[in-house]
C-alpha cells in the first residue's frame, strides 16, 4: 500500500490532522472519505484500504483522536461541526463517504447540509439508537463510563499489543488491524517515559457517557437525500447490553433516510472494519464502482 500523505487544517475549534492517498487520482473517480469510530484513529483503516485498488482517499483523525487537537467536545454534535467545516476547507466534492460508529453518526449532518459533495455514503453501524432509547435518556444527566478507568500508559507499541492481543474486543481485530490501532493510536508521554493513548480515557468515556444525548440526529437522518448503505453487525438476544460487539444500531433505521438501504451482517461483530476489512472493502468498493460506471 502506498503511503500516504499527512496533512492538518485548522477550524475554529479544533486542529484536525488526516491522511491522503493517491492525490494525483483525485477527480478521476469518486474520493474515499473515511470516519473512525471513538476511540480510535484514521489509519485504523489501513487494512480495508489495503484491499482496494488505487484511489483518492482521505481519512481524517477526529477530535481528541489520533494527532488532531482541540477542546473537550461537550457532545456528539460537535463532531458533526467538525466535520461539516472539514468538508468546506478542504473543497471535498465527487466522493463516497464511510462513517463506523460514532463517525457514522457524526456524517449524517454533514450529509445533509452538503448533499452535492458526496455521491453517496456507507454508515457502519452507526451508533444512532432507537427513538425510544433516546426518550428514556432525554433526562438522565451525562455520567461517567467506565472506559474512564482504563489503562493510558504503555512502555511501547508492542507492550501494547501483547497486553491486547487476547482482550475483548481487540481480539476480533486482525493482528494487523490491532498493530495499526496500537501503533497509531499512541504518542510519546511528554511527562515521562514510555508512551500514552492519543486519545485520553476522559475524552473516550464522555463519548460512550453522552451517546444518548443527542436525539436531533433522528431529524437529520431525514434530512439526507443520497443514497445512504447502513450496515448492521449482530444484535444482542435480549434488550440493551453492555457489550460492545454488539450493534447499537436501531434494526430500522434505513427506512427513515430518503434513499436508505439495510445490510444485517449477523456474523460480524460492530467492530467489522477491523474484523473483516476484506469483506468490508468489498462492500464498499461495489459502492465506488456503482458510482463510477
């Protein structure tokens, strides 16, 4: 795989940082925009891009994740402004945008404000929830979660991996895919020695805290028009759960985008991307191909 170019733009809140593949291909076919999930980094991506042909792609680090910088975002809506002012600076337009989890929640915004930048999108199980979920929490104050307790330090990528390698949920991962989280996913420890999670344990838990929180995303997922793919991983048994291999997914959510299309994918996991990239890239690809025929 070609390596990419490294590239930040400045917002008005925060310091954004992503990659760039094949920019000499840019206009010659759709551009690949691609939207991590919390927690992790734009070149979480690199082992379904590994499986595509070439093309324009651009991954971008999120708030608060990998090397982007910028004030604690008080709530999920802040990542869609970050996006949709992204979009405006670096003149996106011709492209197929993919959005995991939360990425996929912060798209949909964007996706319907900016209509004529994007062909169409793919949302891997998006964490956009139930209406009634949303109604029971519309009260209920932000707490804390317990990713808030995880461990931040690391002597190296490699303590890293092997401290992960075995653990739900990175165990799903492809060793590759848990390589690049690992090897991304952290910088060196200004403080001390050794090295510390990009993103903290406090900005990863007020995003799992506030998933609840933002019940306009129902209003904005009507507003969008193009073609929207939603992805769906395997659904717990019984009600809510705790465990996050699970979708969170409300099971019809595609019908209530204009032009939404439902893909259960029940032996996968909501970590699919770097559980299954071949089989995610294909998927993707077939969207990419349909645009460019």
């Amino acid at each position: 795989m070609t390596n990419p170019r490294q590239c930040q733009v400045n917002l008005s809140r925060a310091k954004l940082n992503y990659y760039e593949w094949h920019p000499e291909l840019k206009g010659s076919q759709p551009t690949l925009l691609l939207v991590h999930a919390t927690g992790f980094h734009a070149r979480i991506w690199d082992q379904m891009i590994e499986q595509l042909p070439p093309m324009h792609i651009i991954s971008v680090d999120q708030r608060g994740h990998g090397q982007s910088r910028g004030e604690l975002a008080q709530g999920w809506a802040d990542y869609s402004e970050d996006l949709l002012e992204f979009v405006r600076a670096i003149e996106l337009t011709h492209a197929v945008a993919v959005g995991h989890s939360m990425g996929g929640h912060a798209l949909v915004n964007v996706l319907a404000q900016e209509p004529q930048r994007f062909h169409s999108a793919v949302l891997i199980d998006p964490v956009i929830l139930d209406p009634a979920i949303y109604e029971m929490l519309k009260d209920k104050p932000v707490g804390d979660h317990p990713t808030s307790k995880r461990r931040h330090e690391f002597d190296s990528v490699q303590a890293m991996v092997d401290r992960f390698s075995d653990k739900a949920p990175y165990s799903l991962f492809t060793s590759a895919a848990l390589k690049d989280y690992c090897q991304y996913g952290l910088r060196e420890n200004e403080a001390g020695d050794g090295m510390i999670l990009c993103c903290t344990p406090e900005t990863e838990a007020h995003i799992y805290a506030s998933a609840g929180a933002h019940a306009d995303i129902l209003n904005q997922v009507k507003a969008v028009k193009i073609p929207v793919l939603i992805l769906r991983a395997m659904v717990a048994k019984e009600g809510l759960t705790a465990n996050f291999a699970y979708s969170p997914t409300w099971p019809t959510l595609a019908d209530d985008f204009a032009q939404g299309e439902d893909m259960h994918l029940d032996h996968l996991t909501h970590f699919m991307p770097m559980q299954a990239p071949e089989e995610i890239a294909n998927i993707v690809l077939q969207k990419i191909t349909a645009v460019a025929d």
